[in-house]
C-alpha cells in the first residue's frame, strides 16, 4: 500500500523529497533522500525529515511575517542560499568582457573579479552545494554562526582545513553581497553575516625552496626532452623571483642601465632586475630559437598585423611545442593550466632520471628530493637563495615583491636552521666581539 509522507514521494521503495511548485519557486529542489554513506533513509527516517523540514518551514514562515524590505518580491519568503549562489554568480561580477584591455580596466576598477577568482568562486560554492545539499536548499535567513561553524567543522573532517576555510570564506563574500542588495537580513543570526568570525583555523603554511642540485636537474630536464621554455621559466623564477602567471605574461623590453626591464602583458607593470649570468644566457638561447620564426610571421603578415606579431614574440615565455599535425611551432602564449601540466612532467622525469641508451648510464641522475617540489616553490626559492647571498629582508623584497610580512614567514622556516646562516652569524658576532664590541648603554 502507498506510503503517504508530507513532502516525501516514492520511487521504487525509495524516498525522495519532491518539492510543491510553492516550494520551487522559492528555491528548493527535489533530492534523494540518503545517510552520507549513501544509504537511503527508512520509513521511520524519512517521517522524522518530514517533520523537521515542515517545522523549519513553519519557523521561517513565522519570522517572514511582517517583515517589509525594499527588495523585488522574489526575494521575500524563503530565499534560499541555492537562489542566493545563482544570483551571485549571474551578477555583473562575473561577467567578464571579451577585450583584454577592458578585463583589465574593470578588474582594476572592481567592477568584475579576476578570470582566476571567478573560477576559484564557483569552484567553492560547488563545494559546499554537494556537501551539504539541505544547507543548499535551506532558507538564508535561517542561517545562524553555529550552523555555519558546524558546516565548517564537519568541512574541516572530511575535506581539510584549506578547502573549509575556502568555502566557508567564499560563502561569506556571497551572503555579504546578497545582504547589501536586500535580499536578506540574517535574522537568526540578529542581523550579522553568520559566515564572519569563526576563528576559522590557518593551516600550515606551505614553504620549499629548491637546492642548488634540484633546479640545475629541473633544467637539464627541461632542455633534454625539448620543452626548453620550461628551463627558461625555472631560470627567471629563480633569478627574478616572479609568481608563475607573472612570469609567463612578462614580455622583454631589453637592458637599460644594465637592468633588464620586462613589462607584464596582463596589468602593464614594469619588473625591472639587474641581469644574473645565468639569466642573460637563458633569454639570449630562447631569442635564438625564435628568430627565425619571428622573421618568417613577419614577413608573411599583412602591415596591420606586424604590431601584434611584434609584441607576441616580445613575451619571455612562449610554447615552444612543436605541433606534428601542422609541422610547425606556432609560438603562443601558454593557455590555462598548460604551462602547470609541462612542469609537473619535467619534474616527474627529473625525479626518475635519465639513462643513457646503453640503458645502464644516466645521462641525468635521479633526484628522488624532487617529488614534492611544485612550480610555485621557484619563488620561495628564491626569496631563500637571495637571504643566503646576504641579502636584507628590504632588499629581498624590491626585487620579488613580496610584503616584508610574507619575505619574513618564507625566511623564518629555513633560515633560522640553514647552517650556512648559523655561520654567517657567528663569524659577525666573533668580528663583533673581537673589535671590543660593547655591551653597556650609554657608555
């Protein structure tokens, strides 16, 4: 016989919460009715859902009452957090202009976030939609600080604390600007984004930086398997401490004053380093490579086009992959994660090695240390190697960029234990002492 549950339909034995158009159009959606580990719920469980959902249905029905907001009228009964990620993403915040320029200029004007924040933004907003689907579907304003610190413990148990921290801080920008726009008013949570001061965890932060062997086999790889760009980059992450999407959009405007002085194709900034040996031969083996490409794009383009060919071969970084189907390099820019993609396969032969063809031989030894070595750590690398030159935190910092708080936490993890600066400070506190360096104030 039918088993007659409010809000609860059958399928085969198997209940399922189907939603009235009421509920609909305020923003719920059907779902099955399961335990975590995917057991679907009994009878007895699906009663006990009904009768909690229809009670919180109730409350917010009760808190709803009499409350009078300048928002559209879709916006009044049960909006919900699904509703509220819908709108959030379709918002002028995420609508990116196709022009470069016009990107920049917006991005620059906040007027839209940054390509990688938008993908980052919904990335995390699927997070929390499929881990907890009746918090989805749950009204905003029935959101309060211990719900949200509950999602974000269970978060923290199941997926670790960078994606807990990531989500939930995501989830907060989303109901901050839902707020601003009155389409809520947190009224369980008296008014206060519930998301804000949770006293979230930080998780430990990730430093490496890469010994003198470790970038010399990175790029020996590089350069042995034919993706010497790769060995370019490693060499201008280590030499000018740039972040990977900074490095890889730097286009070469030559030495002046015996700088090299690079500009940022994306945001126009000027990078400005004094050229290292190593450097310098890098660039002067990538512009040998390109010229005669350059000089055949040239010379088969049309005068309107020359400008743009110009300053496409100006970038540092250029995918030098030669494409079979065509028979030619065609010299672009790296795309999305493809730069990402070629490291991480130079890093995983660099840590196999390369034997020579008798098989027996290396041509480039092993260097097992590699294995969690990631693209980024080029520039703790070399905010490290620059400290161990002797270098002061100030001058670290005009150099990379990086915040003297940020040059200081990289410093700190290694640093303090590296033994070659455990040397250089007793050598200045034996010069100290031995020039009768004094101990007293005001002698």
């Amino acid at each position: 016989m039918p088993i007659n549950i409010k809000h609860v339909s059958w399928r085969d034995g198997r209940p399922r919460f189907q939603p009235s158009k009421t509920l609909r159009e305020a923003g719920h959606t059907g779902k099955d009715l399961r335990h975590e580990d995917g057991r679907w719920f009994s009878r007895g469980e699906a009663v006990d859902w009904s009768d909690a959902f229809s009670k919180a249905l109730e409350k917010a029905a009760k808190q709803a009452k009499g409350v009078t907001r300048p928002a559209p009228a879709r916006t009044a009964k049960f909006y919900t957090v699904a509703q509220l990620g819908e709108d959030w993403r379709k918002s002028r915040k995420f609508q990116l202009p196709t022009d470069k320029g016009e990107l920049r200029r917006q991005v620059a004007e906040k007027i839209v976030y940054a390509p990688k924040t938008v993908v980052d933004y919904k990335q995390k907003l699927r997070v929390v939609e499929e881990f907890d689907p009746t918090l989805w579907a749950s009204p905003v304003d029935a959101l309060s600080q211990p719900v949200l610190f509950g999602l974000y413990e269970e978060l923290v148990a199941r997926r670790g604390i960078s994606t807990a921290r990531g989500a939930i801080a995501t989830l907060s920008i989303a109901l901050g600007w839902g707020k601003r726009r009155g389409k809520f008013t947190f009224r369980e949570n008296m008014g206060v984004n519930p998301a804000q001061d949770l006293q979230m965890a930080t998780p430990p932060p990730r430093i490496r930086f890469g010994t003198r062997t470790e970038i010399e086999t990175l790029v020996a790889v590089a350069d042995h398997i034919g993706v010497p760009e790769c060995g370019d980059m490693t060499m201008l992450g280590v030499w000018s401490g740039q972040r990977q999407g900074d490095r890889l959009a730097l286009e070469d405007f030559g030495l002046i004053k015996g700088r090299r002085h690079f500009r940022q194709a994306k945001t126009g900034a000027i990078v400005a380093v004094l050229e290292a040996p190593e450097l310098e031969r890098r660039l002067a083996a990538s512009a040998e490579r390109r010229r005669a490409a350059k000089a055949e794009a040239l010379l088969g383009a049309d005068p309107d086009q020359r400008p743009a060919i110009e300053r496409r071969f100006k970038r540092v970084i250029l995918n030098e992959h030669f494409d079979k189907r065509y028979g030619k390099c065609f010299w672009r820019p790296f795309e999305g994660q493809h730069y990402s993609h070629v490291f991480a396969r130079v890093r995983d032969i660099a840590v196999a090695g390369i034997r020579a063809d008798n098989g027996v031989d290396w041509l480039i030894k092993p260097c097992k240390t590699l294995a969690d070595f990631v693209e980024p750590d080029l520039r703790d690398t070399a905010v490290t190697w620059l400290a161990l030159a002797g270098c002061t935190i100030p001058e670290i910092c005009a150099i990379t960029g990086h915040s003297l708080s940020s040059a200081t936490r990289v410093l700190k993890h290694y640093l303090a234990v590296h033994p070659e600066m455990a040397d250089a400070a007793i050598r200045k506190m034996v010069a100290w002492y031995e020039a009768d360096g004094e101990t007293e104030f005001g002698l």
